[in-house]
C-alpha cells in the first residue's frame, strides 16, 4: 500500500533502524525493490528524481509503483520525489499522487548557486504549507551533498551546521531532515578510506531529538561490483562509497532513511554486461533484464537487512493520505 513517509519515517526513527530509499527510473527497478522489500518484510521508499520523471514522461513510473503497491499490498511503500527543486516540481508530483516530496534548498534551480539560508527556509515553509493538505510529508535538506545532484554538476560539500539546522526545524517543521555529513552523490565519493563527520550528525540529533535525519550520497561501491562491471568491458574507476559500518552508526543516532541509487546502477550494468558477453547470440530483452533485475533486489535486500529494515514492514500501522490529512491538521 502507497503511504505517506512519515508514517514509516518516525517508526523507523523511534524504533533506531532506517529505511531504504532506492532510485527507480523504470518498471525492473521498481520490480526490484518492492520484490526485496515485500522478500525482507521492509517498508521502503521507492524514490524518482527529477530526471526519473523526465525519462518517465511523468506518469509512467507512477503506475508502474501504483501496479507495485497493488501487487504487494503488505508492503509499506513510500513514492517519493528526489530532489525536488521548486515547488512547481513539487506541485507536479503531488498532483501524480506522491506520498511524499523533498525540497532540496540547498541550490537555486539553475543547480549551480548556492541558497541562502533564508532562501531555502523560505522555499521549504512554501512547500510545507502547499503539502501539509494533502497529507504529503516532507523532506528537506540543510547543507550541500556533493557530487553530480541530477546532472547539475555540482561538487561541493558544505557540512550541516548543528545550531542551523535546529533553528530551521523551528521554523520550518518539516518531517525529515537530509544533512551533509560528507557523503557524496555518485561512484566517486572518497579518494582514501571513507570519513564521516560523526561528531557533527550526533550534535545534529541531539539538538533535534525528535526528527528523523536522512543520509543522501550513501551508496557503498562495493569493489566487487565494480569489479564484475570492469571485468565484461567496463571502466569504472576503483573508489571508494560509504562503510556500511559507518552508515549503521549513524542510524543509531537518529538516521532514519538512507538513499541508494549508484549501487544500484552498478550492480544492473554488470549483470547486463555479464550477460552480453557471455551471451553475444541472445538479444532477447527480458533475458537480460530479467538478470539485471534478480541482482538489484539482491543487492536491495542486502542493505535492508543492514540498516535494520527487514522484519518492520508488518509492524507498522498503513495509513493513506486521506487519514495523514487529518494527521497533520492536528
Ligand atoms: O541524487 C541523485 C540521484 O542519484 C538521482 O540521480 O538525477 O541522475 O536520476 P538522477
Ligand atoms: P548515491 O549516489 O550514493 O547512490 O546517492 C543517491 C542519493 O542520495 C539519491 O538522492
Ligand atoms: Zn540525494
């Protein structure tokens, strides 16, 4: 069932796990996630950027994840917007039936200057005044993720101030916050050993004890999928992702959503690589497809069992946007 995301935001916050937010584009991503979700009892945010919509042609991947919630009803599913930067944007989601956006006031809509901090207050109360009615919850995000954020080109990393971060929760109550910590978007996120800013995500939680944080940029490349792309033709340069270790401390201290999309590029490319080269007579889709697909919900399965998922789905309440309405007019 489609639900809004704060339903499964705080349980998974109250309850110290986080859940997975995978990027899909189309209907074997899809298939992927809710089957690893519904596989591992998981809720899930299955998440669509600004690019995914695009490619979609907006109202393609929201019948392929409205068909995912029919076929595993018991399955807690967040559609969520990924990098919302307007609320124009914004507004086309909604009106698609998004259970919940994020506005990413982090940079203008060009994607290559900086908002201010009044600016970005300012965009995510509009946002939160224009979703609040429909039941939709809200993400935001304070500090900027480096890396490529859909397709901006942008690389920077401006760790989240803790005492910032407060004072725009006060102001603007949103139901999740994503905060740079040092992670990155992309395959390429650590020249050394990955290095989190811990000490500033625990201030973060401490000063803002009840709202669930996000971890953008949080693939973890791992060397062996990397390996299997490079092995059948590929040139992926190696890199380093982040430490699932490290991840998990973080959902200790009030992480409750974490974001994938790299790995899961990586593990589709080196099964359809795998595949072709082992295969240079086949040319049905479905054939390679089908691989893709079984090695994303792997990899998908794997990390919901790492950020503590696995075995929450059945323990939490599935409520509709008609029912989060009244919620949120309390
Ligand atoms: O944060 C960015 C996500 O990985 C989505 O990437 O804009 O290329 O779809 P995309
Ligand atoms: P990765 O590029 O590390 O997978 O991050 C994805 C993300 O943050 C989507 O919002
Ligand atoms: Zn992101």
């Amino acid at each position: 069932m489609l639900v809004p995301g704060k339903i499964v935001l705080d349980h998974a916050f109250q309850n110290h796990y986080a859940v997975g937010a995978f990027n899909a584009n189309n209907m074997e991503q899809v298939q992927a996630i809710v089957d690893a979700a519904a596989e591992t009892q998981s809720p899930v945010f299955i998440q669509v950027s600004r690019g995914a919509l695009k490619y979609s042609r907006l109202i393609y991947l929201k019948h392929i994840i409205q068909a995912a919630a029919e076929e595993h009803p018991e399955v807690p599913i967040v559609m969520h917007l990924d990098h919302g930067n307007s609320l124009a944007v914004v507004k086309t989601a909604i009106g698609l039936g998004f259970t919940s956006v994020m506005i990413d006031g982090s940079l203008d809509e060009s994607g290559k200057k900086a908002l201010s901090f009044e600016e970005n207050l300012s965009l995510t109360k509009a946002v939160l005044d224009y979703a609040r009615p429909f039941g939709v919850s809200v993400e935001a995000e304070l500090g900027t993720i480096g890396g490529v954020e859909d397709g901006a080109g942008v690389k920077r990393i401006h760790v989240t101030d803790p005492a910032q971060a407060e004072e725009f929760v006060k102001q603007a109550p949103v139901d999740s916050l994503a905060i740079a910590i040092g992670t990155s978007h992309g395959a390429t996120k650590f020249s050394g050993e990955c290095v989190l800013a811990h000490d500033v995500q625990q201030e973060i939680h401490r000063r803002l004890p009840h709202t669930p944080l996000v971890m953008h940029g949080s693939s973890s490349v791992p060397e062996e999928l990397v390996a299997i792309v490079n092995k059948y033709g590929g040139q992926m340069p190696n890199t380093k992702g982040v430490d699932i270790p490290q991840l998990q401390q973080t959902i200790q201290h009030g992480v409750s959503k974490v974001n994938v999309d790299t790995d899961g590029r990586i593990v589709m490319t080196g099964a359809i690589r795998k595949f072709f080269v082992e295969h240079p007579d086949k040319f049905d889709v479905r054939e390679y497809m089908g691989p893709a697909r079984d090695a994303l919900r792997d990899m998908i399965k794997g990390r919901m069992i790492a950020f503590g998922s696995a075995g929450q789905g059945p323990k939490i309440q599935q409520i509709n946007l008609e029912q989060a309405k009244q919620f949120y007019a309390r």
